[in-house]
C-alpha cells in the first residue's frame, strides 16, 4: 500500500428511482474497496435533483441494500439536490470568467437546427452566435440558459485507470447547458461541483459515462479544479450477452437478499469476482478483498451474470455461516412457531446441501409440522400397506430404545435391517415420509435425534398398519 494514499477519496451516487441495482452494489463495491486497500474515505451522493423520479421509498432502499452489504458511507450522505445554490453559484461563476455564456436560443430555434443537421445527414453540434456575443447586447428579460464554453481545438485525453488511455477531439464537444431556463443546475454541473467540494480523488462508475467525463473535465479546467482519476467499469450482462435486466431475474439488491435468500457474504464475494480478478480464486474473504483489490485487475470486458456461479458461492457460505445466525435467518421464514435452538441444533445437517435460506426453510419445516402430517404426492405413494407394515415393527423396536442419540439409532436400525434381510435406504425412505411428510429431508438418524424421542414415535405409530393411518392426511 502506497505511504501516500491515505488522500484517496472515492463516492457512490445513485440516482433514487428505484431499487439498488446490482451492478450499483458493484459500483458502489469497487468504490468502498479502493477507500479501504488504499487507507482513504468512501462517500456517498444520492444525486436526487430529477424531482418527478426521485422517491423516498426509493432512497431507502438504496440505504438499505447497501446497509446489507456492509457498504455504508464513511460519512453522512450528501443529497445533490440540497446543493442547487451552490451549484448555480459556480455557473455564474464560471459566466464572470467568460468560460460560459448566456444562450438565447429559443427550442424552436434548436428544433429546426437539429431537424437540418438530420437533413443534411451530419451530425448536430450547438453553434451559438451568442457564444462571443457583448453581455449589451443579451435581451432584458428574454429566457436564457447558460452554456459551457467547449474548447474548439485539440484534444483531451484520459489515461483511464481501465479503460486506458481514451483520447477525443474537442471539436466533439458541445456548448452543453449548466443552468436551464428556470436557472435549476444540470446533472452535468452538479456532478462536478459536487465531487470536487466532497474531495472526491478517485471516480469510479460505469464505463456508460466515460462520455461524460470529457465534457466534466471542461468545467473542471474552466475552475481550475483538479481532474480527478477516472476509472470507468464494464457494465455487467446477462448471461445471453444481452445488457442485464429483468428478464434475466432478480437485478435489484432486495430481491438477492428477500426473494432468493442470499447471504449478504455471498452476494458481496460474486460482485467482487464480476469483471475483478485475482487469480483463479473465487472465494475470498471481505479481509482479503481489501488487502487484494486495486483497479489493475478490473478488466476492459462486459462480465456475464452466472446465477449458478452465485448459488453455489452462497451454498458455502451457508456451510461457513454461524448455526444460530442461520437460525435467526431462518425463523422468520417457516412461521411464529419456529424454536431458533432448535433451529440452530439441526443447522450442522440441514446446511449441507442447502443453496439458500428458502432451502434452508423447507428442509427445516418438518420439524415444526404439526400431526396429523400432511404428506405431499412422493411420500403418499411411498406409505403402502408394505411400508407401514414395516414402520410397525420399526416403532416397537424404537419403543424399546432410551438411548436417543444419533450413534445409539443408527446402531440398532442397522442390526433392525439386517435381522429383516433389508436395505437401510428400504427403512429409510418410509420412515422419512411418516417423519418428514417428504421425500427429502437430512439423515434419517438426524431426523429421529432432532424431532426427540416422543414426536418421532408418535408420528411413526400415525402411519403403521395398526393405526389404521390413511397416508394422505
């Protein structure tokens, strides 16, 4: 870690019109990463100034996907729009130095201009004859935005920390507008002046605004302001090479926490391996992501979205995870009569095969079920008059036995089989329908040890032959 970067300041700024994209998390990821490896500060702006869009709801579920990822800002958020004056202070500011002007073009007037240029098949550039115009001769009270100065001549170009070093002609940018008509800022203002009074050192977003980075750069040399680093990210597709969307599942960050029951470890671990790499690791640790990232292992190239690739990622972090945290995840899920002790006891078994937390769930439901169990099609069928001929003299051997431990059950059901002549998996699966009400479910031996020693004998005297069960109730 380089001694003198302790400077570096990164930012995360979404706009909140919706939910936490999950290549925002990646964004707002690669950003609190850099802070971290390199010792600085990571801030965030929720860029509100788009008034009809921006919600409330929406802001909160910014904050809280990024709480669940562990992606708080080192700082209190800055929200663009409460910064509107400052931001239309630096255009008049930037009118007083004749680096912008006042444009009296009328939306007629541009409408027919850029309605020519499409005419004429070339391409539309802003050519203002109030560019060089004497302020005596701007009108009284006629409407006005004010533009951008845009160099004319040379070039600029960016030695991009991913995309390398990207060089375009001035006479590609236009005289954009700082300040509308109803003197509110644009975007385009309110992301510079914003990144500079935060500090901001290192910019890193979506390669989607390497664009805008060019016409940044004119305002910021305009202010003899510092142009900060740029490193513009691949944006992440589906797994057909088509930009991510819905289409392809779940793309906000609440629905990989609420509606896949991913662990936020998981999720977390995946977008560090989206489009970074360091070697063929895959899993690595939050600790060793910030020892390992810098932004010369982010690559140039689009990343696809693999949702196996993250299910069996979040498959070992189960397998990682503390019992009872997984317990108290898991509660909420099979209902109010779910006992986290017990929970936490069956986590050792009910974790090995599981992928997510809703699979954690139903495989932990036959513990809480209620008798008469109700039993799906697979475990009906598997209840003949054979099988519950066969569970009867399960029980009586199982009434028999105090020693209600795993090793003690696994003993005596062994001998049981071979005294009957029998397969264990032959005991096992109709006991584990008369258990479980399933087909599916952790061992057997696990099944009769968690339920205790009186639940597992009464549901399996509910379904043998003397009982006369009916095996669909």
């Amino acid at each position: 870690m380089a001694s003198d970067s302790a400077g570096v300041v990164t930012r995360f700024a979404p706009s909140p019109t919706g939910f936490l994209h999950i290549g925002g998390a990646r964004t707002a990821l690669f950003n609190w990463l850099y802070a971290r490896h390199h010792g600085g500060k990571y801030l965030l702006r929720i860029e509100d100034t788009d008034r009809a869009r921006s919600t409330e709801p929406a802001i909160e579920a910014i904050f809280d996907g990024l709480g669940w990822l562990g992606l708080e800002g080192d700082e209190a958020p800055t929200f663009q729009f409460a910064r509107s004056d400052r931001h239309a202070a630096v255009a008049h500011e930037l009118l007083e130095k004749g680096a912008a002007y006042r444009c009296y073009l009328t939306a007629e007037e541009l409408a027919d201009r850029r309605a020519r240029a499409q005419a004429e098949r070339r391409t539309f550039r802003i050519d203002s004859e109030w560019r060089d115009a004497d302020p005596a001769t701007w009108p009284a009270d006629a409407p006005y935005v004010v533009r951008i100065k845009a160099p004319r001549e040379g070039e600029t170009t960016i030695d991009d920390q991913v995309q390398g070093s990207v060089t375009v002609a001035n006479s590609e940018l236009d005289d954009f507008v700082l300040l509308r008509s109803d003197g509110t800022p644009t975007y385009m203002l309110a992301v510079v002046v914003d990144d500079h009074d935060m500090g901001v050192t290192h910019v890193i977003r979506g390669d989607d605004h390497l664009n805008n980075a060019f016409r940044q750069i004119v305002i910021l040399r305009a202010m003899d302001w510092p142009v900060p680093v740029y490193a513009h990210v691949p944006m992440i597709l589906g797994a057909d090479g088509a930009k991510l969307s819905k289409r392809h599942g779940a793309v906000g960050v609440d629905a990989y926490r609420d509606e896949m029951g991913l662990l936020p470890e998981a999720v977390f671990n995946y977008l560090l391996r989206l489009g970074w790499g360091h070697g063929d690791r895959e899993e690595i640790s939050r600790e060793e992501a910030i020892e390992l990232f810098d932004l010369s292992g982010v690559g140039r190239s689009p990343s696809r979205f693999d949702i196996k690739k993250l299910l069996n990622l979040n498959g070992h972090y189960i397998r990682e995870a503390d019992d009872a945290r997984l317990a108290g995840l898991v509660a909420p899920l099979i209902g109010s009569n779910a006992d986290k002790s017990l929970l936490a006891e069956a986590m050792p078994q009910l974790k090995l095969r599981a992928k997510d937390l809703h699979e954690l769930a139903e495989g932990a439901a036959f513990l809480f079920k209620v008798r008469p169990l109700s039993m799906d099609e697979k475990a009906s069928a598997l209840l003949t008059d054979e099988a519950r001929g066969l569970l009867e003299k399960i029980s009586a051997r199982l009434h028999s036995q105090s020693d209600w431990t795993v090793e003690a059950l696994e003993a005596n059901l062994k001998s049981f089989a071979e005294e009957q002549g029998l397969g264990l998996g032959k005991l096992a699966q109709p006991m584990r329908a008369a258990l479980t009400g399933t087909t599916t479910s952790p061992g057997i031996f696990d099944v009769l040890a968690l339920l205790g020693r009186d639940e597992a004998l009464a549901r399996l005297d509910a379904q043998t032959s003397s009982a006369d069960a009916d095996p669909t109730i």
